[in-house]
C-alpha cells in the first residue's frame, strides 16, 4: 500500500485487491493446514499453517500497521496474546501488573507466580509513590492496562513507559479496550501491545483471538517463533473473520463511543446511581489524560449503584435491550456485573483492594439507538428505585 495512508483508509483497504490468482478483491481465505514445497530442499514462503498462514499473515500486516508496530503475531485468544507477551520472563524476575485489571489477567498473573514462574506485584499505577517504590526493585516487565478493566482508570502510558525503561524493564500495554482506532501506545513509548482481538477488532461477538504487536521486529519474530514452537497460532477462518470486523472498525467505535458518551451523562445524574467511571467525563480523575493520550474516550464504561447487589439483580432483570453477558466490543450492548462475572476469580479481599464493589456494573455499548438504550435504562433505574 502507500506510505502515509489514513488509519481508516489502512483498516478499510489493507491486502485488498491483491490476488494474483484469479484478482479478488477481497482476498480468499486460505484453510489449508500444509503447503507444497516447490520441490525437493526449496521451501516456498509456507509450509505448514502453525507456523505461516497467508490469511493470517494479512491480518497481522494490518493489525501492525494500525498499532504502528513492526510485527504483529496474531493468537487464539486474548490470554494467550498476555501470556505470549510475558514469555521472556524467567523464575525470580519481578512483573508489575495494575491492580485493577481483567479478572482473567489478575487470574493468569497470580497462576504463574504461584508456580514459581516469575514474580509479580499489583500495584495502583496511577499512584506515583506507589508506582515509584516498586519500580526501584528494577522489574523485567511492567504491564498497563488503561483504560482498566472494569473502573475504567486512565494511565498516563508515556510516564510509565519512560519510567519501566529507566530501569530496564519491557513496558507492555494492553489496547483493548480503545483498539489502534483510538489509542496507539506504541508512539506512547510501548515495547509491546496485546489485544483480545475478540472485543472491538473484530467487533461481532463471533470470534476468539488475540494479538501481541511489538515496535522492533527482532522481538516480534522471538515471539513468532515461540507461538509456533508452543502451537497458540490463530486459526486462517478466525483471522478472516477478524479481518473482516477491521474494515469498519472506525465507524463502528466512532458511533458506539457517541452513545457511551450520552449513556454517561445520563447516569451521572441519576439518583440511583453512586459513581460512574467514564472517562469522557470532565469529572473523571483521569480525563484530562484521556484526552491528551487518547483520540476519543471509548464505548465502555462502569457505575455504581447505591443499593448494592439488591439493586443489581433488580435492574438486570428489568432490562430488555442490555444483554446480561460477558465480553464487551461487539455491535449490541452487554451488561456484566464484574464480582459475579469477569472478576468472580479474583478473591474478595483483591477486589476491594482494586475498588471492585458489589454494586458496580459494567457497559459494552453497541450501535443501537442511543434512544433505546437510554429508556432500557431508565426502565430499568426506575425498578431500582421502587425498590
């Protein structure tokens, strides 16, 4: 493609019209599981699917470019992208996770280290004290994750990638949640961004995967080789469909983030409702680096009810509109109550550390009405305060 294309333009048109078979414009999907060689000692460019796969590879080239990395490895799930980005890290080395991650990452991190296969400490990266007295024990890895997952904290990527490489340590951020569409920690000092390609890459609830992108290709090819010597490649179909998802990606994010942004308003005034975490509001602790960092505020966000989990199971129950389910990403709009759900792994004591209360909820917002939304909402509000 050519040089100094538009994000939207690359996510739309990336690997497009290049058949040289037969001039597709969309490219097919290759399924094959192994390749000819040419002949006997001459390798063509693929051999066997695990390794190299022509769809797959197309996926990653755009994936990379969105990211503004060097190489992406694209994976089956987005724990296997996490825990592919780890992989350097060896018994005795010290990661710093954030406090109030994923639940699946909380759950993957504390598995390792209890099996002795790295240390880790979770701290409250928007705490500079905090942050500051772990990173003086010089970590291999520092992990951010912004916005968190499911409070929606913001950290200030460019501090804490310059802050992991003065001690030496690889700074990895997780992208989830914004995608490249609106966050591009690359340029924000990162070594290395994962993704659940699962969530707003693909975008339509109807495919697995993960992907680790690196700055330098050198340390994208390590860890292509080990996802191929350890076998958690993506598959063509999934990669396809993804690919498929990417092509309205900017569109799809621009209009679900305009409708979080109402959501939040809405719910920022309701009187059942606590808190809300969302950090398009000039409220929010984080908003004014959200809105230097970020190209836009995003389509999740988080609230609090004042009645606790009474509460919860009432409005859940009202709703018609908001799916009860985990995930989030996809066109229609999810509700999960984190302690019950994504975080249900983390131990209480870890959840009240990070802020995880029995009475917060957490929003996917989709491409339906915002209208219908709000009144799904506000039906469901009203059941609350009825009691």
């Amino acid at each position: 493609m050519p040089e100094g294309l538009d994000a939207r333009t690359i996510a739309a048109t990336n690997g497009v019209a290049q058949d040289t078979a037969f001039g597709a414009v969309i490219a097919p999907i290759h399924l094959s599981t192994t390749f000819k060689f040419p002949a006997f000692e001459q390798p063509g460019p693929y051999d066997y699917s695990r390794l190299g796969n022509p769809t797959r590879d197309q996926l990653a080239d755009t994936i990379a470019k969105l990211e503004g990395g060097a190489r992406a490895v694209m994976v089956s799930s987005g724990m296997a992208a996490l825990d592919l980005a780890l992989s350097s890290l060896c018994p005795g080395d010290l990661l710093v996770a954030p406090h109030d991650c994923y639940g699946g990452t909380h759950r993957l991190l504390s598995l390792r280290a209890a099996r002795g296969q790295y240390r880790v400490v979770f701290v409250d990266q928007t705490d500079a004290a905090a942050l500051a007295a772990v990173l003086a024990q010089e970590p291999k890895v520092v992990l951010v994750e912004t916005p968190s997952n499911p409070l929606m904290r913001v950290v200030d990527v460019r501090r804490v990638t310059d802050q992991a490489k003065a001690v030496g340590a690889l700074a990895v951020v997780d992208n989830t949640f914004l995608s490249p569409a609106l966050q591009q920690p690359i340029a924000l000092g990162a070594d290395l961004v994962v993704h659940s390609t699962t969530k707003f890459l693909n975008g339509h609830s109807d495919v697995i995967g993960g992907a680790v992108i690196a700055a330098e290709a050198s340390v994208g090819d390590e860890l292509a080789a080990w996802a191929n010597t350890i076998g958690v490649t993506g598959s063509p179909l999934d990669a396809y469909l993804t690919l498929r998802g990417i092509r309205t990606l900017f569109v799809r994010v621009e209009r679900q983030q305009q409708n979080a942004g109402q959501l939040a308003s809405f719910l920022d005034s309701h009187p059942a409702v606590s808190r809300v975490h969302y950090p398009g509001l000039p409220s929010h602790p984080g908003h004014a680096i959200a809105k230097a960092q970020q190209a836009g505020f995003g389509a999740m966000l988080s609230f609090e009810l004042a009645g606790g989990r009474a509460a919860v199971k009432t409005l859940v129950e009202t709703l018609r509109v908001f799916t009860l389910a985990e995930s989030l990403g996809g066109v229609e709009s999810l509700i999960a109550h984190p302690p019950t759900m994504t975080h249900a792994a983390m131990d209480p004591e870890a959840r009240a550390i990070a802020g995880i209360t029995d009475g917060l909820l957490r929003l996917s917002i989709g491409l339906e009405a915002v209208d219908d939304l709000l009144a799904d909402l506000s039906h469901g509000l009203e059941a609350v305060t009825r009691g």
